[in-house]
C-alpha cells in the first residue's frame, strides 16, 4: 500500500507565494506526498492577492497581520500555532523558502518538534546583520538547523558548507523564482513596448524607512525633472513606513502610483521598463532573467551574481550617486545594451522539480 508523506509548506509574505507556489504544485502532482499549506498571514492582503491568483487552497490560515507589526510579537503568536499544526498533521517534513520571520518561525517550529526542515533558497549571505534586518540574522539561524538546504547556486551551496554546513545537507536546485517567473512569461501577451522610458520603482526594507527613502524619492523627482521621456511606475508596499512618504512627497505627473500589482501584471510591467530601481529580493533575480538593468537602493546585497555579470548595480541611498547611475545609463545606449542582456543565474526553471526529487530520494534510502 503507497503511504502519503505529508509535507507542511509554510507562506506568510507575498513573495513566499511566488516563489512556494511551483513546490506546492510539484507536492500536489506527486504520487507520494500530501501537501498541507499553511499561511501564517504575516502579509493579509499581498498574500492574498497572490493565493488568489495562482489557486493555491490553504488548509490553516493563521491570519496573524496586525498593522505595523513587531518582529518578536509576530514571532510569539506564530509558534505556537505551527507547533499545534505540527502535533495534528504529524508531517514527515516542513519546507518554508527564503528569510522572512515565518520562515525563521517555521524552521524554529520544525526544530523544536523535532521535524526535518527544508529551506528552500538557502546559503544568501551579506554578513552584515544590519543590511538586510532581520533577514540575514535569520539565514544563517535557520541554515544551522535545516535539514535540507535547498541552495540556488554553488556560490550559497559553498557559503553554507565553508560555514560548516555538511555537505549531505546542501543541494543545488536553481531558484525556484525562475519556476514562476517562466510559467508566467508563457501565458502573457507579447509585450506592448511605448516610445517613454519606463523606470520602475519598488521600496520595503526596514533599513531604508526615514531619510534614506527621502532621498531616494527627491532623486526620482530630479530625474523626472531632468528627463522628460522618463516616466515612473511604483507599486507602493502597503507598509505604513513607505506608504504614507510615498503619497505625501511622490506627486508628479510622470509618477504613477499603484496599489500591490498581482504577479502577471507586475511581471508584464517589468517586461515593459527600461529599468528598474528596487531593494527587492526577488525583483534581483527576475530582472537579470527578462534582460532588465537593475539598480539596487541598497547598501549591500546577499545576491553578487547579476552585479557581477554587470546586469545589475548596487547604487544605495545617496541621491548624487543614483542620480548619476540612472542617468548615465538613459543616456548611453552601448551601456544599456551590455546591462539588458538576458542572463540566468538562477536556474532554468526546473528547481521544484528538483526539490521534490531530493525529499522523496531520501524516503527511499
Ligand atoms: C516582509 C519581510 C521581508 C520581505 C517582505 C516582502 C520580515 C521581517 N520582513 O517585510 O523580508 O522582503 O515582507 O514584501 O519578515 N502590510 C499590509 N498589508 C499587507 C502586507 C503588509 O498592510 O498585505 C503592512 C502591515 O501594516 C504590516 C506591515 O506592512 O504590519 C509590515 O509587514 P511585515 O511583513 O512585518 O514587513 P514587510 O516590510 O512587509
Ligand atoms: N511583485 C508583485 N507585485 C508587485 C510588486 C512585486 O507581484 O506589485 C513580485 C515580484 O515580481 C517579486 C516579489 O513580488 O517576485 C518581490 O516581493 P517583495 O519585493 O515584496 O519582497 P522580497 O523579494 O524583497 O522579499
């Protein structure tokens, strides 16, 4: 008789679903497992905004967003709800991906009950635990107890086994973004290109609220001041920190603001820019993928690989510097067309496949 195994896949924010929904799909198609979704709702709306989209059925939705929410409060109330989820499912694994305090909080749950953890984009590392906080802090937490370390390249594989990770205990699948990213690019339209530059802006990380997001904002007004083909579309996160700054000092013609965009429409707005500015993980690794220059607003990133292959550029918060990024890059074609070349240093879109292969080889043995 065939046993399901049940494996509990644990969401919270928006880009937990992107990047879980093609792991969810591979469970659900196996012969073997039993999938149990579990969103703790860190994020209420963005994540269901994503759930919706790709139909993706929750069995236990935690509902835990509390407006401008702190990190040990959301902590505190999702413990002991995994452990409870835990106790009933009794799953033989628990897999969550990337840095967010859900992910911290489920592998901390799956430790804890003494069930296998699988951390899906493992082995990204700053070294800095200020840039980003609290991600990386809870990175190179969770890499110490994971079972499974689910990493998108050799360079996160060799991070974790040089910080002594064993090696049995690391796998390189490719990134799990590039899945969904694929998926979605089949199914839209041929891309509908207008003569305007298009900058696309996106900002979230706790590090950059207050001044740094200030100058950030003047130096985009500059820019529109100084470029009058240029025009800005931003999905505003709906953090209150960046919300209420971006509303009261981003009003411009050439700016649009727009609600959280579902993920096919994001997607065919980033195959329409020219370039993009953001502090997003994830938006790091799909524009390398669609031939998007990319320029960073941070201090530090746990993702060299596009910076490296000269697609992408870490630019900070200082406005003269962005200032000078941007425009240089508008105005010479031959740099622009070095940076928009496609490049994939993330997979080709077969990491889920390649997760799920590595969770049921290791039934077998
Ligand atoms: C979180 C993650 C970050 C990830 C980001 C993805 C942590 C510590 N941070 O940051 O790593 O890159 O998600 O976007 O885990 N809010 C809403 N509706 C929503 C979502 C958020 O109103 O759908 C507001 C709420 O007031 C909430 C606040 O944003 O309290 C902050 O949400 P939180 O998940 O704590 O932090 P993010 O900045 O979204
Ligand atoms: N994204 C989206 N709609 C938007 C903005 C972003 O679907 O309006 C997607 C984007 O394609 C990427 C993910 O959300 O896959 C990035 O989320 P975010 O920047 O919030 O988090 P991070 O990746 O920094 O953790």
């Amino acid at each position: 008789m065939n046993i399901l195994r049940t494996i509990i896949c644990v969401i919270g924010t928006r880009p937990e679903a992107i990047k879980m929904v093609p792991v969810i799909r591979a469970l659900e198609a196996s012969t073997w497992a039993r999938c149990v979704v579990v969103a703790t709702a860190q994020h209420r709306e963005m994540l269901d905004q994503m759930l919706q989209r790709f139909n993706v059925v929750v069995d236990y939705d935690l509902n835990l967003m509390q407006a401008n929410q702190g990190l040990n409060q959301l902590l505190a109330c999702m413990l002991p709800e995994l452990d409870n989820i835990i106790k009933k499912e009794k799953p033989y694994a628990l897999i969550a991906q990337g840095d967010t305090t859900t992910v911290f909080g489920s592998a901390l749950a799956a430790f804890n009950a003494q069930i296998p953890f699988g951390h899906v984009e493992a082995g990204l590392r700053t070294y800095n635990l200020k840039h980003p906080f609290p991600e990386e802090g809870y990175r190179q937490m969770i890499s110490k107890i994971a079972h499974w370390n689910f990493a998108p390249t050799e360079l996160a594989a060799n991070t974790l086994i040089k910080e002594g990770v064993l090696k049995e205990k690391v796998f390189v699948t490719g990134n799990t973004c590039i899945d969904t990213l694929l998926m979605a690019v089949n199914q839209l339209p041929p891309v509908n290109k207008t003569q305007e530059k298009i900058i696309v802006l996106t900002v979230h990380r706790r590090e950059i609220f207050g001044q740094p997001l200030e100058n950030v904002f003047k130096t985009i007004l500059k820019i529109l001041e100084d470029f009058k083909n240029v025009k800005v579309i931003y999905p505003v996160h709906p953090n209150p920190h960046v919300k209420n700054l971006a509303h009261s000092l981003l009003v411009h013609p050439r700016i649009i603001l727009k609600d959280p965009l579902n993920y096919f429409d994001f997607v065919d707005l980033l195959r329409q820019a020219d370039l993009i500015l953001t502090d997003s993980g994830g938006i790091q690794e799909e524009a390398p993928a669609l031939g998007k220059p990319v320029f960073v607003i941070r201090e530090t990133t746990e993702r060299p690989e596009p910076i490296s292959a000269g697609r992408a550029k870490l630019v900070g918060t200082n406005e003269d510097y962005i200032y000078h990024q941007v425009s240089s890059l508008l105005l010479n074609e031959d740099l622009y067309r070095e940076m928009a070349k496609p490049y994939f240093p993330y997979g080709n879109g077969d990491a889920a496949k390649k997760i799920i292969s590595i969770l049921q080889a290791e039934l077998e043995v």
